[in-house]
C-alpha cells in the first residue's frame, strides 16, 4: 500500500474545489438519466486530475478507480 502525503493546505484546496463542483452541478442540473453536461465536467476533472476511469458501458455512467 503506498502512502498519501499530504497537509491541511491541500484538504482545504480540495475541500474548496469540491464545494465549487458541487455547487456547479447543482447550478446546472440534468434529466434523470440524462447527465450529458454531468458527464462531460467529471470526464475533464478526472483527465486533469490524472485519475483513470471507464466510461460508455452504460448511458452516461463513470467508473474510476481512485
């Protein structure tokens, strides 16, 4: 298992960028089953945050292995 470093500076960085995205989605919400904009912004978070993930199986669903 390897291990994480990190300090409150970054939990709070990230603790702010995740309230941004929340309130992102929720200032732009999509159909039951129809998540295309949700989707699309999750896709380009996890390209820029260099997480790996599996989309395109079914409708819009994501997996990612964090």
């Amino acid at each position: 298992m390897s291990s994480i470093n990190i300090n409150k500076i970054d939990v709070k960085n990230l603790n702010k960028k995740l309230i941004e995205i929340r309130r992102d989605f929720h200032m732009y919400p999509d159909l039951s089953y129809k998540e295309n904009r949700t989707s699309k912004k999750i896709k380009e978070y996890l390209d820029n945050w260099g997480v790996k993930y599996k989309s395109g199986f079914y409708s819009n669903a994501i997996l990612a292995t964090i």
